[in-house]
C-alpha cells in the first residue's frame, strides 16, 4: 500500500489555555507562520506571528475601552527582524463618539520610526435632534475630513460644528460648513491645519505677540475657506489659551503687503477669541496698560498715522517694538502719532507694537 503524504495548507488549534491571571491563549499554525493570540480580560488582544523560516517576528496588540459614550480603540504594529530589530512600529486609534443620537469617527495613525502623524475624520452621522457637532481632535494640529463626513455636517440637525485641536478651538457656524464642503471633490477631503506660535520678549518673561495661522485646502491645494467670497463665507470663531498677563489684545489680518486691523478682544478666563469670515494669519498684540496704537492709514507721502487711546497731549515718547523711537522719525497730533516715510522704511512688513 502507497501512502501519499498530505500536501498543502496545514492548519491546526490549540485549544485555549486559561491562566491565573486571567489570560486567555491560543496557539494556530498556518502557512510557515506561528501565531499566538492572548486576551486579558476580554479588552486587550495581543497576536503574535512569527516566521518559522526568518524568525521575523509581528505584534500587534490591539486595546478597546469604553467610557461612557466615548469607544476607543488603539492598535499598535511592532515588527521585528530575526535579530530583534523593530523595522516597523505603527499605532491607530480610533476614537467613535455617539451624542445627540449621532456619532463621529476620528482615526490617528502614527509612524513611530518615521515620526509622521495623519488624522481623519472618517464617518459622521448627523444629531437626531438639533444641537451642535464637536470633533475632537485634541492629540493633533491637522486633521482631514472627507467629502462624505462635510456632507453629513450640513445636515439641518447640525447647529454648529467645532473642532477642538491641539492648540485652539474653531466654531464654525452651518454657512461656513457649507462654504467649506462645496469647494470640496465628491471623492475628495479637506485638510485644516492650525498653528499657534509666541513670541517673547528678549528676558522671556512676557508674551509680545501671538501668531495664529490656519489653513484649509482642499486635496487640488485650493483655499476653502478663502477671502473673496467673505460676504458669503459663513463665520468661524476660533479660540486659543493665552498665559500673557495683558486683559485684552489687538487682532491684525495679515497680508502679503501690510497688516489690516480687526479690532480688540478680552481675555477670559485665560482665553481668547476672536471671529473670522476667511482663512489667513493673525497677529495678537497684547495691550499695555499705558495704552496702545491702532493703524488708521497712511497718506499718499509714505507716511503712516497711528491713533492711540490715550488721552490728548499725553504722549511723552514713542516706541516701536519695545525700543524708543527718535523724535525726528514722528510727529503729534492730539492722540495721533505719524511716522516718517525714512523710519517706515527700517521695518519689517509685518505688524509692530
């Protein structure tokens, strides 16, 4: 009698084992691969490949939590070669919130070797009563959302959408979703980044100015929240800490050719906030007590005028960034101080304290 071997996939289990601490393991073999999954206690999974031949060796440790309405769960990828070495280390958490009898999805991804960071907005189903929608994304500075998840967020159900990231809150009000989600490709996403940067003064003890820049384009690169159609654009409010000790600070709308003033907004309870109708970067100018100037034109000369708060014929000096400005560079008027075109001409573009 010939007896002909078993040729092909084998594949065989080993019956789960149950330890004293709780952990559950079970064994599979398959395909030159050994593969061992242990669970503690029903939240954590950790499955482990190993490569007979190469010895390389994949761990992924996968963990799910649940606090109140909020499901998280974390993957984490570490692959090593036969000599230990990890080649690949990766971790995607994927956040799920249901509110209003609505949810939201956000997904992380991090690369820890190559040190690369992407967050996507990837589902969102509308409230089934009218309140507002808040996508956290606390953990980032730049998150996409795709075309499908800006559809649902203009449901009528949708009062305002906010979006909390790292480093400042944004509220955007329904014209501005809509504004947003039509400048987007029906198999598209747009991308937001938000980036909030100080400047201290030279002993670091005081906060000069804040700058605020944020950005959302489509995946051409266009501007979907642009300056041109701000009479339709919808309003968006943003919101950043503020640690500096001034109460109240000045709002510049930066250009590529000068700095347009927007107005002056208090400090609350360590924040601030301000409304805006396009994207673009603003300065913060915190306020001395003393008083401070607010850009009011310049005349065809070259020259610029500032008009301050103070009280007429209390000007004594001026300064310009902190150092003292010589009297020959300006001239008083009331509360009205007006720049020559010769000192206009040893400063930066940009605005100036």
């Amino acid at each position: 009698m010939i007896v002909v071997p078993n040729v092909g996939k084998t594949e065989f289990t080993v019956q789960p084992k149950t330890s004293e601490d709780g952990k559950t393991t079970t064994e599979v073999s398959e395909d030159g691969k050994t593969v061992t999954e242990t669970t503690t206690d029903g939240n954590t999974v950790t499955k482990t490949e190993t490569n007979v031949d190469t010895g390389a060796e994949t761990v992924t440790k996968t963990e799910t939590k649940v606090e109140g309405n909020v499901t998280t769960k974390t993957e984490t990828v570490t692959v090593k070669d036969k000599d230990g070495k990890v080649t690949e280390s990766t971790e995607t958490v994927t956040t799920e919130k249901t509110e209003n009898g609505g949810t939201t999805t956000v997904v992380t991804k991090k690369d820890t070797l190559n040190k690369t960071e992407t967050t996507e907005v990837t589902g969102v189903t509308a409230p089934t009563t009218a309140a507002d929608v808040t996508l956290d994304v606390k953990n980032t500075t730049s998150v996409a959302v795709d075309k499908a998840a800006m559809t649902a967020l203009t449901n009528e159900k949708v009062k305002d959408v906010i979006i909390e990231t790292n480093q400042a809150t944004l509220k955007m009000d329904k014209t501005a979703v809509k504004t947003m989600e039509g400048k987007v490709a029906a198999d598209g996403k747009m991308t937001l980044n938000v980036k909030v940067t100080e400047e201290k003064n030279a002993s670091k003890t005081e906060i000069e100015k804040i700058m605020v820049e944020v950005t959302a384009v489509n995946e051409a690169g266009q501007n979907v929240f642009p300056k041109d159609t701000e009479k339709t654009n919808g309003k968006i409010t943003i919101t950043i800490p503020y640690t500096g000790t001034a109460t109240q600070l000045d709002l510049w709308y930066t250009t590529d050719s000068g700095s347009i003033y927007m107005g002056r907004f208090s400090v609350v309870n360590g924040f601030v906030s301000f409304d805006v109708k396009h994207f673009s970067r603003y300065d913060l100018l915190p306020v001395s007590s003393s008083g401070s100037g607010v850009a009011s034109g310049s005349s065809s000369s070259g020259t610029h005028t500032v008009t301050t708060d103070l009280t007429p014929g209390s000007i004594t000096k001026v300064t310009v960034d902190g150092k003292v400005v010589d009297a020959k560079y300006y001239t008083v008027s009331g509360s009205n101080v007006t720049f020559t075109a010769e000192f206009l001409k040893t400063l930066k573009n940009g605005s100036h304290t």
